[in-house]
C-alpha cells in the first residue's frame, strides 16, 4: 500500500476472491429458454397465429387482435400492468414457457407515458436537457429486456411493418422494410433479440410449380432489415410455422460446439 500526502492509498485492483478465469470457451446455447425472437411483418400476415404455435405461450397483450386465436392471453394497458406481469411471471408458479410481447410498440408507448406521469410532462421530449426523458424510457426498456432475458423463458416480441429510406454509404439513398418500432427503442431492442424474423410472402418452386408461400427470414438484406446471431447456422428462410422453426433452429444449433459470432443487424 503506498500513501499520498501521508494517507493510505488503496489499490485501484479490486479483489479477486471466488473469481476464476475460465478454461474452455462456453458453448452456443441450443435452449430456446434462453433465446429472445423478434419477429415483424405486414398486418395479418399471420405473427400472432406463429407466436400461438411456439412452446405453452402467453401472450402480453397490448394491442387487439387475439380474437381468432384460442390462446392464454394478460391485457396490458400500462406500465404497472406490464411490471405486475413480470412478476407472476418471475414467480415461477405457471405451466408457460414462452413470453410474447404483442406488441413491442405499444409496451415503448406505455413506457414514455409513464416517464411523462413521472415528470409531469405532456410530451418525452420535453422532460429536462440532453433528451432526458427519452434516455430514462430507453434504461427502462433496458432494465425490461434484461429482466426478461434472464428468465428461463422463450421470449418473442412482435412488431408491424413499415417502409423507410436509408442512406448506405457508396450506394445512396435504399428503400427498406423494417418494423414500426422507431429507431432509437428499436436499438435498444436489437441488443437483446438472438433472432430477428421478418415475416412476408415470397414464391418458391414447388412440384405444382411456382407458388405463394408465408415465410420468415433470418439473414441481413438490402431491401429488409432481419438478422441473427447464428447467421452462419440457420437458414436465410423458413416457413411461417413455430413448430417447423423452432425445430430448424434447435436442430442446426445442436451439434455446433464453439461460440456464435454475432453477424447481422441483432449484433
């Protein structure tokens, strides 16, 4: 210990008790318990009807819609009724096994009006200096997705479709497919998504010939915004069917021993 103007100075190296360095690099996770999807598209394309068919669901509802579907299903219409949510769900005390946030839009709406009540503000934007009240909705998102990542969990989040313009350096001004979700939430969203789906229609080749066929897609494109952390692994397109993704995922993923590298726009 050496001192500074007669006064002990501590160590700026924190101790290191009951930490151990690892000795073999941790394999990708093949437990959809541990993965967050999000999967966006057209209205009626068929989310919720994908989503109904992923393993025992429950569906956070903030949005209508559910009424076709024969599923279990808790109306959210505020950010205490999505906190009260999340804690029957961290209980345990329940048969499902996957979270579905329908929409995600909605649930960043409930948080900026609850940021607003909180400050006494009509709008985000007007809360202090520095965007403010938009950093606290973004770290109350934050603390949301953490919160849900670490429960044991399959979560899938929903969004709709919007077409938007970029700018992409040596190439201009591109036309692009992206969800509703502005873009400020909607990185803050991609930090946490394994999976990033884009739910659409495309023809394929068939024995009847060319056909129409629903589909979600996985990989990083120019006219879309999707990607993956298991790029390399999964197939660009899958059919728009929980129980034939799920296992296309859980298959592709199993027999591969060394760590993803995050590619795409979930990186």
């Amino acid at each position: 210990m050496s001192r500074q103007n007669g006064a002990p100075v501590q160590s700026p190296t924190p101790p290191t008790a009951g930490l151990m360095l690892p000795v073999a690099p941790t394999p990708p996770t093949t437990d959809l318990s541990r993965m967050t999807f999000l999967i966006y598209g057209n209205s009626k394309i068929g989310k919720s009807t994908f989503c109904s068919g992923l393993p025992s669901p429950l569906f956070l509802a903030s949005e209508p819609g559910l009424s076709g579907l024969n599923v279990h299903q808790l109306p959210i219409n505020s950010w205490a009724d999505m906190r009260r949510a999340i804690a029957l769900l961290s209980s345990g005390d329940h048969h499902f096994q996957t979270i579905v946030i329908d929409t995600i839009d909605i649930v960043w709406n409930l948080i900026t009006k609850e940021i607003c009540y909180q400050y006494n503000a009509n709008d985000i934007e007007d809360i202090g200096d520095w965007s403010k009240g938009s950093r606290r909705a973004r770290e109350l998102l934050d603390t949301l997705l953490i919160h849900l990542g670490n429960l044991p969990y399959l979560k899938a989040l929903t969004s709709h479709a919007q077409d938007a313009d970029r700018i992409e350096a040596g190439v201009g001004k591109v036309h692009q497919t992206q969800p509703t979700l502005s873009q400020s939430p909607l990185n803050t969203v991609l930090k946490h998504v394994d999976i990033m789906m884009y739910a659409h229609i495309t023809t394929v080749q068939s024995d009847k010939g060319l056909v129409q066929e629903r589909v979600v897609s996985t990989h990083s494109a120019r006219s879309y915004l999707s990607g993956s952390r298991f790029q390399t692994l999964i197939p660009d397109q899958m059919p728009l069917n929980a129980e034939k993704v799920t296992k296309i995922i859980t298959d592709a993923l199993a027999p591969q021993i060394t760590t993803p590298v995050l590619t795409g726009d979930a990186a």
